[in-house]
C-alpha cells in the first residue's frame, strides 16, 4: 500500500526482474478484473537494487568503510481507465410523437442499417445523423404505436431494442389533433449570440418545401427580407441566417403562416422569435506560445478548458505559431495538451493487456484568467 504522498516501496525482493502494476482494486481481490478499475504499470521490467553490505576486517577487526550511499529507483506511474471497446447503443429515446433519438458510443460506419422490426410499422420517413456519425435523429410516419421496434446492424454489431412513444395527443372536444410546425434557434429566445456564430433556425421536423417570401427580420431602426441559406441542401431541417447584423441590436424574426410544410403535411401558424447579436467587447482572447525543446512523435493537441473540465475547443499545435482562442466569455479556463501520438485529434487511453501506455497529457499549472475586452498571453514550456 502507498504511503500519505502516494508512494510504493518494496523490500527485501529476490535478485531478478519484474513488472511494475498499479491497480486500484474496486472489488477487493487483489486481481486487475473490472473495465472500469484504474490502473497503471511501468513499460519495462524494472529491477531492484542492493545496497552494499558492511563486512568486518578480520585483520585489523574493523568494519570496513562506509559504501556511498545507494539512489533509489524512482518509477513515475500513470493511473488510466482502459476503454471499453464494445459498440452499443447509448440512448434510445423519443423526442415527440414522430421523432427518435440515438445515440452510440462510437461513430458507426457505412455499412449501418436500421429496420423496423415490424412488417406492419413501415414507419421510417427520415433519417439525420450528425458529422461524427455517432448520433442519429429519425422520423416516423403517422402510426398508432405506443412503441418501435428497431434492429441496428452494422460491421461486427447488432443490436435490438424497442423505443417507448410519446402517446397521442388528447384533441379537445369537437376539434382534431393539429400538427405543430415551430422552430428553434441557437440562441435563447431574446439572448444575445456569441458575436462568432452564425445564427441558426432548426425546425421539429424535415420540411417537404419552404417558401421563405414574407419572412421578415425586423430591428428598431429597419424591416427587412429574411435570407436563409439550407445549412444542408438535401435535407431541409436547418436553415443559417443570412443578414447582415449588428451588435447589440435587437432583432426580430417573423415568419407568416402556411410558409413551411413539414413531411407529414402539417404547415406552421405564425412564427415569430426575437434575439440579438452580443458586443465582442464583452469578450477576451487567450493567446498560448508553446515552447518545447524535445523533438516527439504525433501531433501536439493544446484543450481550452473551463472550469468543470470540459473541453469548449482543440487546436493542434503548428510550428511555433502562437494558438488564439477567441472570442471568449470572460471567465477562468484551463489549458491541458495532449501528445497524439496516433494522431486521430483525440486523447486516447491506454490498454493493460495489449501493453500500451495513454497518450502523455500535461495541464498548466495555474488556470487563465480572463477579462473582457482583454488579450491574455500565455507562453507555456511544454516537455512530456
């Protein structure tokens, strides 16, 4: 067991060679058995040392000199969880009464293939998987169905599993259920938009035509045309505003009734929806220099943090060319960089039973912090 800082020692070991593990034993029995144990070992067999033994003189009847004191071997562990390389299903969910949500725990490839395992529930009208091909949005025809049953296969994986539906609609008394087109924005309904991104309208369902005449945007000092450009033109679903907008203005968007037609038919009452742009004064930069002396393998990845850990951005490190986040809220944020040596843009752990370590990481000491309309510089030496 360690000691308080966190140290192992072993004594009195027989002359030989070994391997060096570390294994926090979740399920106390003193075996590495669980995927979700850490654990740690040193990459080559390392061998103890035998300090020299004092041996009396047996002329003279005296101890023989002192021998120079013995260095202890250090070895530095790096504790990890192995992955777990088995493909499933993460979520299954419904999103409404014809929409499906999936998500996996790693992209899938080409060959995927979803069916309704239900000959009479032909049910499928469109399909929506997003950039990493590891999230998938479906919708369904009109059904009945409290439930669908699907089968997902793909290269070495199969799965089935059945997606509980939200139930139909109760219409009120001596009036039909209405199908509800609406859409929603990238940005809270009167908030301000990062000065950096693009504002996006993104509809509940794929739509079949969408006219956008009479779509106005209207500011305080001006109304003018909507123009919206498909973020993708074989797949009506999410629309990027095209004006030219100012800061700190407040916009309003107003799209008349019947302008959308979704793939089950339904059409949209009246939609309006009202945000602006923010001050990129209100923002700061982080600039990063990195410095290393050693020549290494792969890529060098440089993670913007916050303060919860969670990645907001990877760059890859170029040369000595200085790294630029920006424009950022005004906040704490850490900076960890990752040597990628396999170079997939990612930080990948290591694997005890095939011998391999984790890719080395290393976090800035201290964390940045960032006021707004501010350019921080950071010069980091960097040496894994």
């Amino acid at each position: 067991r360690p000691d308080k800082s966190g140290r192992f020692s072993f004594k009195h070991l027989s002359e030989g060679s070994y391997h060096l593990v570390a294994v926090a034993d979740l399920n106390n029995n003193m075996l590495y058995d669980l995927p979700t144990e850490p654990v740690a070992f040193y990459p080559e067999m390392v061998t103890p040392i035998y300090p020299a033994i004092l041996i009396a003189d047996t002329i003279t009847d005296t101890l023989a000199p002192p021998a120079a004191p013995v260095a202890l071997r250090q070895h530095h562990l790096s504790m990890f969880i192995g992955e777990d390389s088995i493909q499933r299903v993460q979520t299954a969910r419904s999103e409404g009464r014809n929409k499906v949500y999936l998500s996996f725990r790693y992209p899938v490839t080409d060959s995927v293939n979803l069916i309704v395992a239900d000959s009479i529930l032909n049910s499928i009208a469109a399909k929506k998987w997003n950039q990493r091909k590891d999230s998938l949005f479906v919708w369904l025809k009109e059904h009945t169905r409290d439930s669908l049953p699907l089968i997902i296969t793909d290269r070495n994986f199969a799965d089935t599993l059945s997606v509980q539906l939200r139930p139909l609609p109760v219409p009120a008394r001596g009036r039909a259920a209405q199908k509800s087109l609406y859409f929603s924005m990238n940005v809270v309904r009167g908030g301000k938009i990062h000065p950096a991104v693009k504002p996006e309208l993104t509809f509940n369902t794929p739509l079949t035509d969408f006219n956008p005449e009479g779509s106005l945007l209207i500011s305080p000092e001006d109304t003018l045309p909507l123009e919206l450009i498909p973020a993708d033109t074989s797949f009506l679903f999410r629309f990027v505003i095209n004006n030219t907008l100012e800061p700190d203005v407040q916009y309003t968007i107003i799209i008349p009734p019947g302008m959308c037609r979704g793939w089950d038919g339904s059409l949209n009452d009246t939609l309006d929806y009202s945000f602006s742009v923010d001050l990129s004064e209100n923002y700061g930069t982080i600039t990063v220099k990195v410095v290393t002396d050693s020549l290494h393998e792969g890529d060098m990845l440089l993670l913007l943090l916050n303060e919860k850990s969670d990645v907001l951005e990877t760059r890859v490190v170029t040369n000595d060319n200085p790294v630029r986040f920006t424009p950022l809220k005004p906040a704490n944020y850490k900076l960890k960089a990752v040597l990628d040596l396999n170079r997939n843009g990612r930080w990948d752990t290591g694997d005890y039973w095939k011998r391999q370590q984790p890719e080395p990481t290393l976090i800035l000491a201290a964390p940045v912090n960032l006021r707004a309309n501010w350019e921080e510089e950071v010069e980091w030496l960097i040496e894994f």
